[in-house]
C-alpha cells in the first residue's frame, strides 16, 4: 500500500462516522425541505486528504467535489498562481469573507 492509503486508512473510523452524521443532516434536510442533495463540494484543509473525495462521494451516493474557492476570482499577477492555488481549499473562509 502506498503511503495516501495508509493515511486514509488511519482515519477510516472517524471518517465514517463523519459520514453517517453528514447522512443523519441529510435525511432530515431532504425529509423537511422535499428537496433531494445531489452534490456536496468540500473546503478546507482536511478535504485535500487524498482519497476522500472518492471515498464520500461512494458512502453518500452523490457527487462529491473539491470546491475551486478561486474560480471566478481576478489574481494580481504579482502574486503566483500556483503557489495560492495549491493553498486555495484552506482559505475558503478568508474567501468568502473576502469577497462579502
């Protein structure tokens, strides 16, 4: 096994039981709303944990997505791209409070 699945692995137990409240928050927004949740995108830190996308989006049986948090967004060019995209995921907060 390579080393991501090691770490994925390492933090099945407390992923499922994120998964399972995520489901309970669900079935009770679709039961009250009529609506169905066909999608969830995740931010921050812990959603770069390799596999997890993949991994929620199978327990969930929906789409599950990385949320781009700098699509749509104008970058000075004096800052680079790269390095703050990599960085994006974490700063979702800062973001959205950014751009209010």
């Amino acid at each position: 096994k390579d080393q991501k699945e090691k770490v994925l692995q390492a933090c099945e137990s407390i992923l499922n039981s994120l998964i399972n409240e995520i489901k309970l928050s669900f079935d009770y927004f679709e039961s009250e709303n009529n609506t169905p949740i066909t999608s969830l995108f995740l931010s921050g830190g812990g959603a770069c944990l390799s596999g997890l996308v993949e991994l929620m989006g199978q327990d969930l049986g929906i789409e599950v997505k990385l949320w781009q948090s700098l699509s749509g967004i104008t970058i000075n060019p004096a800052l680079a791209a790269q390095d703050l995209s990599c960085h994006a995921n974490k700063l979702s907060v800062a973001i959205g409070t950014a751009l209010k």
